[in-house]
C-alpha cells in the first residue's frame, strides 16, 4: 500500500493537472495489476460501503490514545474529516513499520474480510494495524474503512492517466470504464490491452457536457447555426438497446433501469443497436413536474408499481449516440436529429425534445424568461455542426439558466467547513425575519471569495454569541444575497419551506440586519412556483 | 514589556519597551530610531511598580523570552510564545518554576505533533531537487521574523549553496546575523522585470533555485520573475491536509516555532505551577483539558483571535 499512498500524497501535492496525470500514468505502469485495478476503483470515486462504523473507529483511537471524545471532536472541527483526525492523534501510537503490503492483498484479504465481524473482532484485527503504518498509509487505511476514500481527480484525469500508460486514445479507455466491472489484476490487463476487449454490452458513453453561457448571446454568431432545446431538470441519463437488452444508466454511471420500468418497457420498441441520450423526468399532462417529484422516484427501490402511478415519468431524448449498432458520435448534430426523429416518437413515454424555434436571439432571450412558468431550467445551446464529444469541453454545447431565486438573509450561524475549509468557518445558516425573529431559511456553503471567506471568519470568532460545540451563533449583523433554484413546502424546515442549491450571491454591505427579506416575502416566491 | 518581536506580541505606539537583550536589535528594526526601547539579559531581574521582573528564553525566535514576575502573590511566569524543539537561531526554552504559568495553546490539541527536524528538512531539500530537475523554481513561504531564518540555519544541513530571498526579508536576515546566527548566504531576487516580462533569452532564471518570501508576496507580480514555480509553506498549520489545501500551496512542510501538544503538557508539567492559564489558538480545549486533570485552569482572551500569526 505504500506505493498508493505515495500516488495519493503526490497527487495530493499539487494543483498541477499535468502532474496529477504523470504520477497517475506512472504508477499504472509499474504497479502491479491487481493493485492497479483497486487504485483505478478508488481513483474513479468507487467506495467499497462501509466496513466499519465511524463510532466504532472513533472508539477504539479513544481506547488506543486515552483521549476524551470531547476532545477528539474539537480535533474534528479543526481538521474537518474524521478519517484524518483519527490518523493525526494516532501519531501518539508508536510505529514500527512492517515490510509492505500490496494495496490489493489489504483490500481483498485484510480489509474486506471484516464485513460482517462483530465489532469486537473487527477491533482484535484493526488495532494492531495502526502501529505497522506511518502516517500516510494508515490515513488511507481508515479512509477505505469508512468507505470514505476520495482523491482529488476527476474521472477525466484518471482517463487520460490510463490512455497515457495504455498508449490508447482517451476515448477508448473512457468507455471500457463505464459502467459495471470488478477490480481484479485481468481486468485492468484488459482496460490497458490494445485489443479489442468483448465490451460489455450494457455499456454506455461518456456523456457529454454543456457549459454555462457566460457572454452575451450574441457572441455566438449566426441563430442558424444553432439547435436550441429547452433545459429539462431532471436526471441525465442514456438508454442503451442493445443484444435484446435495455439499460437506463444515469450520468453518475448508476444503473436505474429497474427504478423506471415505464421507460424500460417502451425502449424495447427501439431498434437493437440504439444508443439514446436524453432527460429522466417527472412529467404529466404534457408538462414536467419540480424535481422534488421526481425525487420520490429515485429513492424508492420498493413499491415501485405504486409510485408508476402516482409519478409517472418520460425520457426526453437530447441526442442518439449509437445507431444499428454503430458509434456515430462524431457525425453532426444535425444528422443525429435527423436519425432522432426517425428512431424516437415525438410524445410518449419515450419521447423527443422538441427544437425551440424561435428565429432570432432576442426572441430566445425573450423566450428564456418565460422559462419558470414552462417547468424549465433554460436553454440549450448546440452547434448544429457538433460531435458528440466526451466531458465537458467547450464552444458546441451551452446551457444558458434562468437566474435564480434571490433574497436577502442575515446570517445566524457558522460552523467549520470540511475537507479544505476545515478551521475555517464557511457552513453558514441564513435567516429571514418572522414576527421581529429569524427563521433559519437555507444553509449556504459556496460563494464567497477567499478573502471574504477569512473576513467573515474573523468578524464571526469576535461577534459569536453562543457556542453550541462546533456551531456559532453570531450577532444578526451581516446581510447575503442568497441565490437557488428550486422552492418546496417542507415539513421537515421550521420556516416551512426548503430552497434547492442555495448559495451567495453577494455579501450585501450596503443592508442593515433589519432590511433583509421576511419569511412572508419566501412564502410568496413558493406560491409564485406553484 | 515584549516577549518576542512579532506582530502579534509586539506593538507600536507605546511610550517605552522593556525586551530581553537578543530580542532588542529586531524591535529596533520594526519600531525606528526614535522607540524608546530597553533591554535586560536573560535572567537578570528589574523591579518595577513593587515586582521583581526577568526575562527567560522562550525558544520561540530570536530574542523570545518567557516573563517572570514575583510578587507577595507569588510567581507568574508569562511564557509568550515558545517551542522545546532545538533550533540554532535562538537560546533554548529554559523551564521556570511558577504559581501561575499563562501558556500559550497555538497549537493545543492533540493532532498537533512535529516530526524530527532533521526530517522536515531532508523533505524540503527533496522537494526542492525534484523542483530543480523539473526545472522548476522552490518558493517557500514563511514568516520573516524567525521561521526564515531557522530556514537558512537548518538548510546548512544540506546545501551551501546560497538561497534567494524577498527583499522584505533582507534587514531581519541581517538582524539575526548581527546577533552572530550562523546562516547560509542569501542573495535577494534581483528586480529585472523588465526583462523578463519580454521574454529574453537574457531574463534572469530562478529555475533550480530555492527562494524564501513572506506570504504576502504571494500572487503579486513579484512572483512572475521567478518563472515556474513549486510553492509551499513552512508552518505547524500544515500539519492539517485541509489547511493546505484550502490555500492551495503546492506543498505544505509542518515546521513550527510553537510547541506541539505534547510539549504543552510536559512544559506545564514542568513548570509545576497549579495554575495554568491559556491564550491564543485552542485555549478553550486545552485549558479544559487541564481542569479534567484536577489542575485549576483558565483561558485568556486575547484580541488575535482566528489564525495564529508568526508561525
């Protein structure tokens, strides 16, 4: 494991992504393959769940350093990430390094045996590994053991890490990655293999992403040259038909299938050899329902029949990737519509997303206010010449929101962030006037700059109130204006109403506490969603 | 009265200043000719408004020192900032027995412990290879009073070779000279801008070398003459990867002129005081964790709250 710890520290260590990719590519050519295989799972953001409890590794570092929890949970604050905390104060215990071990020998022989021990077994066998690793290694002990391992890389680095140890083209390597596989030495013999492997035929694409519009409209030449779509909201997805099959894999490479029969059932009409990209969505009398609706869907794995009914859903086809078989990604869009409106029904359950046609930028600029009261996040903005390309690379695709919800609201309290803002504290609670007290309203984690961050920081360790642990209570001073995209009733808020992806749109120096925004003024924008 | 010289110990406008004697020459440069500034030797004692004070090294930086005060109410000692870890650049802590010892708890909590010096810097003088056969530039960010020039004395270790450095540094560098600290020799960043900036084959190139610079010369034009460049921070603050990480050093090296946790608790072991007060940093734990072990204890307030400075 010392060779993965060492790629985690070195990966770790820079913010170069060059650096990144030759220290991943440099290990997946000397590795040996069954560590490889393990190492690209973990680097992919795969977990193995939870073998261990937190409480329980929480115990036994009580147990192993004489420390009182108290005290451990102020180090949590401070380092803001539980599997370091425990390998920081572990630096009491002595070490005595042992000779190495492969990463796949403690996956598959050490580690994954203790699913299912009694927690005093489980104890009797970790224990005694604190003092055979240093630091590193045993931080990447505990992150596996709490299911917790997360390296800073996108898949997008992993892939052209591999593509480089490979000598493949990206592509290649990106699609043998989709999808469903072990991590065992053969199979990452045969990601690597220039070969034509047997594919997987449930596999889907890499999808492929738009990024935000961030100069006027017009800069983007000709309307002619441009396919507009309005901007579902629901969840990405691609329907794969193929050798008799259907697989519905959502962008977060999940397999869903099972949660969407209706979609399931209508692909089988599609022609083996069809591959479909498009919108999951909550959607009845011809109109999308919020995304709240559809949340009801994903969560549910039992019951299934009922909720059909009670939420009934579509698939929004954007693009078709693979037709009688054959990839045609990089044939244009233009083709690719073509080939929609003969493969895919406009209506249905199965249907297309229909190209919005209004002729000229101001009438889209137009069009595009109109996008709440149509059920709509926007639009997008495809190239009529684009391929179908891989991440999120820019110029073909754009997607062009709605501004947000806006309010002002004070802020009430801070905690610590995690991960890189531990010690600082950057987890803010909002609050909106209520008959003369403020009513939590959103939690907000994003937005601020750095140096506003550190502002804020030391204004918020001189003006704290209260403590309650980690959580500050601070003098109602400072007024934000918070931005989100969604609006429900919730019974699960006090204020009565939850707000989805709030965020900071602006630190309001110019506002006093007492001009922030009511709860009432809220409850007005939720009837206007409704 | 000064323990040490750093800006959150030592403050200008007032009307006179009494410092241990190393620590006089390093006021003299922050404060000008004109601050009435008065110094005493380590250990000798001065009685003033009815107590007996003296100055007793800290280890902290050059000239730090713990203040004793003796009065029919007992002995207080004032420990400033301090560190057990040996450095060469200023006179090692020296234990003074006391009723009441106000500690510092910078870093008070047990996930602070500090590696053997020796290693910390056999991973700079690594890092800094791997930079140079990149062709690469080494930026080490690190405060300009003490830890640049533990920096330069410990750096003797492994090179002779001299080390660029910002031109703020310059007059403490010369300072801890003139107090007869043994250090590498140092050549500031030479300003040819110009140059640079158009791109001559002539321009100056820094790649390979190793270049000292207060932290708030980073990401201001300065840096651009210094080409590509690997930069990292010296501080016990980097002993948390999320720190790190949050202000986006390339690489953090865990070098620190406080104590750790278990220097906390052997100091105020040793000191035998009954009572402990703590200030700056994690006060709160620690002073907590104290009382648990029948020891009264207490926290004191100070205006640096948040980030700790000079480390």
């Amino acid at each position: 494991m010392r060779r993965f710890a060492a790629l985690y520290d070195a990966i770790d260590s820079t913010t170069s992504t060059n650096a990144k990719v030759a220290a991943m590519a440099a290990y997946f050519s000397e590795a040996p393959p069954a560590d490889a295989a393990w190492a690209v799972f973990f680097l992919t953001g795969r977990r193995l769940k939870r073998l261990v409890p937190y409480a329980a590794i929480n115990d036994w570092t009580l147990a192993a350093t004489g420390l009182d929890q108290w005290l451990l949970a102020e180090c949590y604050s401070v380092v803001g990430d539980g599997a370091e905390t425990v390998a920081l104060v572990l630096d009491q215990v002595v070490v005595e390094t042992r000779e190495d071990v492969p990463l796949a020998d403690w996956v598959e022989q050490r580690i994954l045996p203790l699913r299912g021990m009694d927690p005093a077994a489980q104890q009797a066998r970790v224990s005694p590994w604190w003092g055979q690793l240093d630091r590193s290694q045993r931080f990447m002990l505990l992150k596996i053991l709490t299911g917790e391992l997360r390296v800073g890389v996108s898949q997008t680095l992993v892939v052209r890490a591999l593509a480089q140890a490979a000598q493949r083209p990206p592509t290649t390597v990106a699609a043998r990655l989709m999808g469903d596989w072990a991590p065992t030495g053969e199979w990452f013999t045969s990601l690597l293999s220039p070969e034509h492997t047997d594919e997987d035929r449930s596999r889907p694409y890499p999808f492929f992403l738009a990024s935000p519009l961030e100069d006027p409209i017009e800069s983007l030449g000709a309307r002619d040259d441009w396919f507009v779509e309005f901007k579902w909201d629901g969840i990405r997805a691609q329907l794969v038909r193929r050798a008799g099959g259907v697989h519905l894999w959502s962008r977060g490479e999940e397999l869903i299938t099972h949660r969407f029969p209706e979609i399931a059932a209508a692909a089988t009409r599609l022609p083996d050899g069809t591959v479909l990209d498009g919108e999951v969505l909550a959607f009845r009398d011809d109109r999308p329902l919020p995304f709240s609706a559809l949340q009801q869907r994903i969560g549910r794995q039992k019951q299934v029949a009922q909720m059909v009914r009670a939420v009934p859903v579509v698939f929004m086809t954007y693009d078709i990737l693979e037709d009688e078989g054959h990839d045609i990604r990089q044939r244009p869009l233009e083709d690719r519509r073509r080939l929609i409106e003969a493969r895919v029904p406009a209506t249905g359950v199965l249907r297309t997303s229909q190209i919005v046609t209004a002729p000229t930028w101001e009438d889209l600029a137009a069009l595009r206010t109109q996008s709440r009261t149509l059920g709509v996040e926007g639009l997008m903005l495809k190239r009529r010449s684009s391929a179908y390309g891989v991440g999120r690379k820019r110029g073909d695709w754009w997607k062009w929101k709605i501004d947000p919800y806006t309010i002002d609201a004070v802020l009430i309290y801070a905690q610590p962030g995690s991960g890189k803002r531990a010690s600082l504290l950057t987890d803010y609670t909002f609050g909106v006037w209520d008959n003369g007290e403020l009513v939590p309203i959103a939690k907000a984690y994003s937005g601020l700059s750095n140096e506003e961050i550190a502002d804020l920081d030391r204004w918020i360790r001189r003006h704290t109130v209260e403590r309650f642990g980690p959580v500050r209570h601070v003098e109602p001073v400072h007024v934000f204006e918070l931005g989100f995209e969604g609006i429900a009733a919730s019974t699960r808020h006090r204020s009565g109403i939850a707000v989805r992806f709030p965020r900071m749109l602006r630190w309001r120096t110019d506002k006093k506490a007492e001009e922030a925004d009511t709860l009432d003024h809220v409850r007005k924008i939720l009837e206007g969603a409704r | 009265m000064i323990t040490h010289a750093h800006g959150d110990h030592a403050r200008a406008g007032s009307a006179s200043y009494l410092c241990a004697t190393p620590c006089a020459g390093l006021l003299r440069r922050r404060f000008g000719a004109d601050a009435r500034i008065e110094a005493i030797d380590y250990g000798q004692a001065v009685t003033l408004g009815g107590v007996r004070l003296s100055f007793h090294p800290a280890g902290h930086v050059l000239g730090s020192a713990q203040i004793r005060i003796e009065s029919s109410l007992g002995v207080t000692v004032v420990a400033g900032d301090y560190k057990r870890a040996a450095d060469s650049t200023c006179a090692p802590f020296e234990v003074v027995p006391c009723d009441t010892f106000i500690t510092e708890s910078t870093f008070g909590l047990p996930i602070y412990r500090w590696d053997e010096t020796a290693a910390i810097i056999d991973d700079i003088g690594g890092w800094w290879r791997s930079n140079a056969d990149a062709g690469r530039t080494s930026v080490m960010f690190c405060y300009t009073i003490g830890k640049a020039q533990r920096l330069l004395a410990e750096l003797m270790r492994v090179t002779d070779r001299p080390i660029y450095v910002h031109g703020m540094m310059l007059g403490m560098i010369d300072a801890y000279r003139d107090a007869g600290v043994a250090m590498l020799p140092v050549a500031p960043v030479i300003e040819r801008a110009g140059a640079t900036r158009r791109g001559k084959s002539s321009a100056p190139s820094f790649a390979g070398e190793l270049v000292l610079a207060p932290l708030s010369a980073r990401g201001t034009p300065w840096m651009r003459r210094l080409g590509d460049v690997s930069d990292a921070f010296a501080s016990g603050l980097m002993r948390v990867r999320g720190v790190r990480r949050q202000r986006g050093f390339d690489r953090g090296f865990v070098l620190s002129d406080h104590a750790d946790w278990p220097a906390l608790l052997r100091t105020i072991d040793e000191t035998g005081a009954s009572r402990v007060l703590a200030t700056h940093g994690h006060a709160e734990p620690l002073a907590r964790y104290l009382s648990e072990r029948g020891l009264d204890s207490g926290v004191i307030r100070t205006a640096w709250e948040g980030e700790p400075t000079g480390d």
